[in-house]
C-alpha cells in the first residue's frame, strides 16, 4: 500500500488505521494489532516513544524501536487488508 | 472479614477451596481483595503494582475460600514474570474467578475476559470504574453484556465499595450452585490459545460495540492536566515542579514536624520522653555500665528514640504521604514515558523509572516491583542501579540531618553525585549483564484524584510496615550501638580500623560503628555520624560512603531471592569496596586543596 507510513513518523493528531505490527504480545494485548485504529497524540523528542490513543480509549506509549516497525495506513474506515508481521 | 495469615505457596492452597481474583493491570483488583478479605493490600494507579500474590480468608455461605489478588495479565500469553504468575493460577484451577473488567476500557478487559472463559472455571465479572467511564461519556448496558457473557456482571466502583455486597451475593448463589472447577484447556495449550486470539478480539470489539454507548463528553479539568503532564511540553516543566514540590513537602515538612514535636519529644538533648527514661532508671540502676547502656549517651532508651522516632519517622512520613499520592493519581506512568529517552540511553526502558521512584522509599518494594519488566537484564540493572545510589527515604533522613548541620550545598552535592554514580552503575551493569531490554510499552492511566478513604489506608499501611518492618533490625542495630559504645568494643574495633577510616577516609575512628550498623539497616550508616564531632569533608565523605554502601539485610535477601546468590552477593560486595574507595578518593582529593 503505497500510502502507508510508520507509527514513529506518523503525524501528529491524524488518525490512522493499523496494518501491520512487529509479533509481540504485549502491544497486541493493548489493542495496537492489525486493524485497530488509533490517533498519534504526539512524539517525544530525543528517539523517546509515540503516544498513541488506541480506539478512541486508552492510552499507550509505545517505545521508538517498536513504533519504527508499526505500519499504518491513513483511517478509511476500510480494516480488510490487514496482517501481521512474523 | 478476616484476619490475614501467612503466606502460602500456591500449590498448599486446594483449587477447589480458592477463588481468584483476575483482570487486566491497574483495574482495582486490589481494591476488591481489601474489602472483600480485609486485608491491606497496597493499590496504585499504574500498571504493575501487584507483582506477586496475596491471598485471604473469604467467607461465603457456611464455608471459608481462599481469595487470591493474581497479578495483573493482558492475557493467557504472559509478558512478564509476573504476568506468568496468573497464567500459573489459572492453569492450576479454581473454584471460581472474579474477574474485574474497566468500564472505560471494556474492548480490552474482554479479550482476557472470553480466554478466561474457556477455561470452564465459573465466573463472575464486575464492571469497575464505571464512574470514570461515565466521566468519559461511555454507558455500558451491563444486563446486554451479561447475556454476551453468559455469567452475572455486576456494576461496581471499588474504591466506594459500591457494588461489593451485590458481588457477595452473587458468588454466594453461584457456588451454591454445585459448580465444579476444571481447567482443561489452559495448561499446555499456548498453540491452541494463539490460533483463536484473532477471533477472540474480533469477538471482543463486537460485544464492546455492541454493549458500549458512546456520547461526546467534554474533557474535564483532570483529562486536559492528564494530557499536559504527558505531553513534551509543558510535561517535563510540570515534572520538574513536581520532583521539586515532593521535596519540599519531605524536608520542610520533614524538618517542621521535628521541629515543632519530635525532638521536644524524643531529642537525647533534653526531650521529654528521653528525660523520662533516664529519671526513671536512675531511680533504681546503679551507676555503671548497664545503667549507661540503657540511658547514656548511646543508650538503648536514649538514641532509639531519638535516631528513629525524631531523626527517621517524619521524613518518612512525609515522603509517602507525597509519593502515595502520585502513585494513586497516576502520574508516575506518565514520568516513565516523559523520560524514556533518557533512560533508553542508560540501558533501561522508562518504565524502570517507577522502580527507581520507588526505591526512594524502600529497595525492597522496588527491586520486586521490577517483576512487571519484561526482561532478567532490565531487572538486574535497575536492581543494582538502586542499591548503589538510590538511598531508601530512612537513609535520606538521616543524611538530610547530617548534612542539614553543615554547609546548604551538601545536600544537593550529595543528589548530584548519586546521579552520576546511578549513570555510572546503570552503563555499566547494562554491559556487563546479557540479554536485552524491551523498548518501551506501557499503558498511560486516566489522572485521578485519589480516593481519601484508600489514600489514608494506604499511607497507614506503609506506615505500619515501616514501623514493623523496620522495628527489629533498627532494635537490633540500636542494642548494639550500645552494646559497642557502652561497654568499651568500639575502642578496640576503632583501632585496628585506624588505617582505614583515619588515614584513607579522613574520619574519625570511632566512625567504624556507622559500616558495622549499616550492615543491618541503611540509615545505621549515617545516624552515628550525627553524635561526632565532624568537620564538613569529613560530614561529606560520610555522606557518600553511607550513600553507596551495602544494601541493608532486608535488600541483600530479597537480591538473592530475586536474583540467586551469586548476583547479590556481586552487588553487596561491590557496593562495600566502592563505598570506601570512592570516599577515601573524595576525601584524599580534598585533602589537596586544604
């Protein structure tokens, strides 16, 4: 999908559709799994985390080197072409 | 109510006879086992707060359960050792399980809800923070969900107690029921687990959307400060005027309430309970070495209540009556994320910072808090970052009364040193121990105004623990400060540690009681100190040897319980020669350019 960005350089206040996430467990049990839809509160400054709200409700922080290999797509409403990364 | 007994190991407790109490992290489960159990447990409103088990008398009907407070989980696919702890419980059964959902969050709360269920034990879901939900606009229709469920959910906001006596009933009707517990498909089925969890979730935001209203509510004063604190900016100035006003409140409230009450009270120049002793045993002891060893200088009656009551117990309390409170506010999550750059370039991920707070207060808390990391490395830099250069609040009274005699730069020098050595261990560690630390995941907490009742039970707790943890070996350090002192040993302990503390240290002699008692308590390394006569290097070589001295007894056997002998005994014995090298350096340095 040619329009699909990471979380670390998403933009600031967009929301974005989930496509693809790295295999961990903890950031799928937060709800960032492919298909999910999320709002990029801010980033933090030095390589620090992106703050996400996930869903419209809860609150995570997500440290850059996962952020880096979170993939998404600009929110269509449409959460068909989704997978996860091995 | 019942009474709390001592602990057990998991497998002594009979399936059949407990009942577990189970949820996502940092959703009030501690809350419920305090009022279902009356037993204390220690709630925070951060993830990870209850890393280890508890469990307590629950009476239902005419027979007597066993409630567990199991850690925290996302899921039946743990991510951290305390995360394998509830996994453990389920896998060995139980009667039944309370699991409490959050309101506010309920897409979440039901994946690990509809993986519970699998397991064909009975349960009963309570819906807690449902006026937070409410604050957030979302309505949950719990009679719909009760039906998507197929078990009784019962609305409730814990800290209110509201709803605990409807959860009572209900348990009592379902075990009355001849219920019977049997989980087949949760040991050894992580495979069968990880094909389903796509559907679990997906089942999970259908049930969400389906029992969940949604109105638009605006943002409250909370929610906006909430994002503020969080935000880059002004989050870090908001930070940094927090850090400060928590040490204000810890040493000019520290300094007033001694001030004001404690050393009228418990001074051994004078104060009235001290004079009282000595009036007392003077009337009936002979004079002579018992008679000193109970109301002398260093008498048992003189400096037990001075060191501990005047010298340690109101920064204490003043400590956790600010750290209490942005722990149930829920602001520490948010320093973790603030400074998770900083902490990444030490090695460790951000969420490490809540442990180092923590150890502010007390190692012990910290080093098993630091379960909730999800990895042995992270947990072993942060443990030996803290017992180097984290002093526990007791150590820190007793150095802001030692430096408080000397010059105002002290104290700070004193922080900023502990600072470089944290760097210094927390690199080093970090190279020297293998494996990996995990980038940063956490999840950030609403801010709430703490509950009053809660917030003053937990502060009574901690202070209980203080006073009864601490009671034996401060006794025991106190009795043999005395014995040393009064009865001549110290003389002789203090020449042959002539060399040492004199020609390397720059001390007094006699300061070799200060490394004996520090053994056994933290702040025993500093108290002594206060009744020499010292010069203002020799107060601070002090200072920094007592900073980074061994980790008291407590500390040493929670390292090996942790972490095995062979690493707390690496920490103990470094902490000891880095203590005086150091020190002597600071002091032999010194000397130069005096």
């Amino acid at each position: 999908m040619a329009s699909e960005i990471s979380l670390h350089k998403a933009k600031t206040n967009n929301i974005y559709n989930v496509v693809a996430v790295p295999e961990m467990e903890l950031l799928k049990s937060l709800g960032i799994r492919a298909g999910a839809t999320l709002r990029v509160i801010c980033h933090y400054p030095l390589g620090g985390p992106t703050l996400v709200c996930v869903e419209d409700c809860a609150t995570v922080a997500v440290g850059k080197d996962v952020a880096s290999l979170v993939s998404l797509a600009p929110e269509t409403g449409d959460t068909d072409s989704v997978e996860d990364v091995a | 109510m019942s009474k709390p007994h001592k602990h057990k190991h998991r497998h002594e407790i009979n399936p059949q006879d407990r009942i577990l109490l189970m949820g996502n992290p940092n959703v009030g489960k501690s809350v419920f086992f305090t009022e279902l159990t009356g037993i204390h447990a220690i709630s925070s409103n951060y993830v990870g707060t209850t890393v280890s088990y508890m469990h307590g008398h629950l009476p239902i009907g005419d027979k007597e359960y066993t409630l567990i407070d199991v850690p925290g989980t996302y899921s039946l696919s743990p991510s951290s050792d305390a995360e394998a702890v509830a996994v453990k419980f389920v896998g060995d059964g139980a009667k039944a399980v309370i699991c409490v959902l959050d309101a506010s969050n309920l897409e979440r709360n039901l994946a690990l809800a509809l993986e519970l269920r699998q397991c064909n034990i009975p349960i009963v879901y309570t819906l807690n923070l449902t006026d937070i939900a409410e604050r957030r606009g979302i309505e949950v229709n719990h009679k719909l969900l009760e039906q998507e469920l197929g078990a009784p959910v019962i609305p409730t906001v814990a800290v209110k107690k509201s709803g605990i006596n409807e959860l009572l009933d209900t348990l009592r009707d379902m075990l009355g029921e001849g219920y019977e517990a049997s989980c087949k498909k949760c040991q050894d089925c992580s495979k069968e687990r990880s094909m389903e969890q796509k559907e679990i979730w997906e089942t999970a935001k259908q049930i969400s959307r389906r029992v969940c209203k949604k109105t638009m509510s605006k943002p409250g004063f909370l929610d906006k400060l909430g994002e503020n604190m969080t935000k880059p900016f002004p989050g870090i100035f908001i930070a940094v005027l927090v850090m400060a006003l928590l040490i204000g409140v810890v040493v000019g409230g520290g300094r007033a309430l001694r001030a004001l009450f404690l050393l009228r009270l418990f001074s051994s120049d004078g104060g009235i309970v001290v004079e009282f002793f000595r009036n007392l045993f003077a009337s009936f002891v002979p004079e002579g070495v018992f008679l000193n060893i109970l109301t002398g200088d260093f008498g048992i009656f003189v400096i037990s209540f001075e060191w501990i009551l005047a010298l340690i117990f109101p920064y204490v309390l003043m400590f956790y009556i600010g750290f209490s409170f942005l722990e149930d506010s829920g602001y520490l999550p948010r320093i973790s994320v603030l400074f998770d750059n900083i902490m990444r370039k030490l090695g460790v991920q951000g969420g490490s910072l809540i442990h180092t707070l923590m150890g502010l207060g007390c190692a012990v808390p910290a080093i098993i808090g630091s379960r909730a990391a999800t990895t042995r490395k992270e947990r072993i830099v942060i443990s030996a970052a803290i017992c180097f250069a984290i002093p526990c609040i007791s150590q820190t009274g007793a150095l802001l009364s030692l430096t408080a005699a000397f010059s105002w730069w002290m104290m700070p020098a004193m922080v900023l040193f502990g600072l470089f050595i944290f760097v210094v261990v927390s690199l080093i560690s970090g190279k020297l121990v293998k494996g990996k630390v995990d980038p940063l995941i956490i999840e950030v907490p609403n801010l709430l105004m703490p509950d009053r009742k809660a917030y003053g039970r937990k502060l009574l707790i901690r202070m209980k623990h203080f006073f009864k943890d601490a009671e034996i070996p401060m006794m025991a350090a106190v009795v043999l400060a005395a014995l040393l002192a009064e009865t001549g040993a110290l003389n002789v302990i203090a020449r042959y540690a002539e060399p040492l503390m004199s020609r390397w240290l720059g001390m007094p002699s006699e300061a070799v009681v200060a490394l004996i008692l520090g053994i056994v308590r933290r702040e025993m390394s500093v108290a002594p100190l206060l009744a020499l006569d010292l010069t203002t290097l020799q107060a601070f070589v002090g200072g920094i040897v007592s900073l980074l001295y061994i980790p008291c007894l407590s500390v040493f056997a929670i390292l090996v319980k942790e972490f095995k002998l062979r690493i707390a005994a690496v920490i103990t014995v470094s902490t000891i020669v880095i203590a005086i090298f150091v020190g002597g350096l600071v002091n032999q340095i010194a000397q130069l350019f005096i």
